[in-house]
C-alpha cells in the first residue's frame, strides 16, 4: 500500500452513493476495524441530513468494508494527548455521534443497516438505531464503555431497554456482554441474523414501498415511545391525514380494488 493509501486509510472516509432510490452509505476504515474519526462522523452527518430534505430517495443503506462494520467511535485518537477538557464533550458530541444517531432515527426514511464482524459502542448503537439491521452469522454486539473507564453514550440506554429489556441491557451495558448475531436476532436487537442477501430483498422493498406513509409509520413509532396511547393515536390521526393526500394512497387502494399488487412511486 503507498503513502497516500496508508494516509486515506489512516483517516478514512464515508461515502455517499445514490443506487437508483436507494442511498449507499459506506464507512471506510479498515486498518482500525472502521472505527471512526471526528472526519468519518461529520461526513455521516452530513449524508443524512442531506438524505433526509431529499425526496427522490426511498430508502438509506448503511453498511461498512473490510470485516468488520464499527469499532465504535475511535476514543485513542481523539484522545492521545490529554483527557478531553471539561464541557468539550457536552459541547461537541450532540453535534456528532449524537446527532448521527438522532438522524438515523428521525429521517422520514427507512434506514437498513448491514453489520458484519464487530458492531462495538457506537458502531452497535448505529446499526441498533436503524429500522431494520441484518447481521451475518459472525457479527458480534458489545457495549464495551463500562470497560474502558467511561459511561454509555449514543443513546444506548435509551435504545437497548426499549429493545430487549433492562435485564438484557444491564448485561450488555453494565457487565459488557458480547452478543452474538444469532442471539441478538433471538432478542429482538436486531431484524436478522442470516449469510445471504436478506438486506438487498429488504431494500428492494422497503425502495419500492409507499415512502411517505412509510416515514409516518417510522415517526410515530418514535413518538410513540414517550407519548401516552391518547397522545400516540391523535399523533397516528395528524399522519394518516397526511398520508390519505398521496398518490400512493389512491394507487393503494385502486390495486385494492383491482386485486393486483401495488406499484407505489414514493409520492
């Protein structure tokens, strides 16, 4: 490899393709297992934020090269001559790794994540913040936070209670239990532990499905988790007005009538 490969690699890079409707995301890090730099979160949070105001796109893949999908944020870099000042944290993060994890969240679209290898910190709380993850048989879960000294961060106690439990969380967070894709899958942590290519069939629906009724569906399971079941069905109300004003909707219930399958443009 030359200089300048070692260089690019060193830092690495996120990448940001348009597949049809369908939005490739790419971390690229493969000498430190794809952990990322300040450079690499930026990027992200840029790619999703310009995903989301972008209402040609149906559907976001996140995936990663190499072996392995994240190492989580890279914590030695960032930190290699001194201890992070008082308030730098609190001042930065909620406009990185934070705000990836809020856009992934958020974005009016469907977010498929593709996990092999190590998922680790920020990089389990990513593809755990997704809609829909399918793992590998290999990928392995782990919140290692606790045994580097610090607290959990990137909205992992929120995430993890919500989708296995506190029992399950404790274990994850406070004793650093590595999981396995297979169990993650039997948990409910994520969508799928599989070998073939379950993400594209997701993607190929998820790209050809009604998008804005798709993004509303997302939204108010989101809003749902905080909101009561009087506030979460008028939530459900305000979306199903908006979602009636599509084109979809009309295509919908035509192909209803019609007993054929639907052919939705996103609109």
């Amino acid at each position: 490899m030359s200089h300048e490969a070692d260089a690019a690699d060193a830092e690495g890079s996120v990448t940001a393709c348009r597949d049809g409707a369908v939005l490739r995301v790419t971390l690229d890090r493969r000498s430190r297992r794809n952990s990322l730099t300040h450079l690499m979160i930026g990027a992200l949070v840029d790619a999703l934020t310009d995903a989301a105001a972008d209402d040609s796109l149906r559907a976001i893949h996140i995936r990663s090269a190499g072996d392995d999908f994240c190492a989580g944020s890279d914590w030695v870099v960032a930190n290699d001559r001194q201890r992070p000042r008082t308030g730098d944290l609190v001042r930065r993060i909620p406009h990185a790794a934070h705000r990836v994890i809020e856009l992934v969240a958020s974005v009016q679209l469907p977010v498929v994540c593709s996990v092999q290898g190590w998922a680790v910190g920020f990089g389990c709380n990513l593809a755990l913040a997704a809609d829909f993850t399918i793992a590998s048989t290999d990928a392995v879960f782990w919140e290692p936070f606790l045994d580097r000294g610090f607290s959990p961060d990137s909205g992992s106690t929120w995430l993890l209670p919500r989708l296995v439990g506190l029992a399950r969380a404790r274990r994850m967070l406070l004793l650093g239990e590595k999981v396995s894709a297979t169990d993650a899958a039997d948990w409910g942590l994520i969508h799928q532990a599989v070998l073939d290519d379950a993400a594209e069939r997701l993607l190929d629906r998820l790209a050809s499905g009604p998008t804005v009724a798709i993004g509303l569906a997302k939204q108010a399971l989101a809003f749902g988790q905080h909101a009561t079941l009087s506030q979460s069905m008028t939530q459900e109300l305000f979306n199903l007005e908006l979602s009636c004003r599509t084109t979809d909707f009309k295509e919908g219930l035509k192909a209803f009538q019609q007993r054929r399958a639907p052919k939705f443009y996103g609109r």
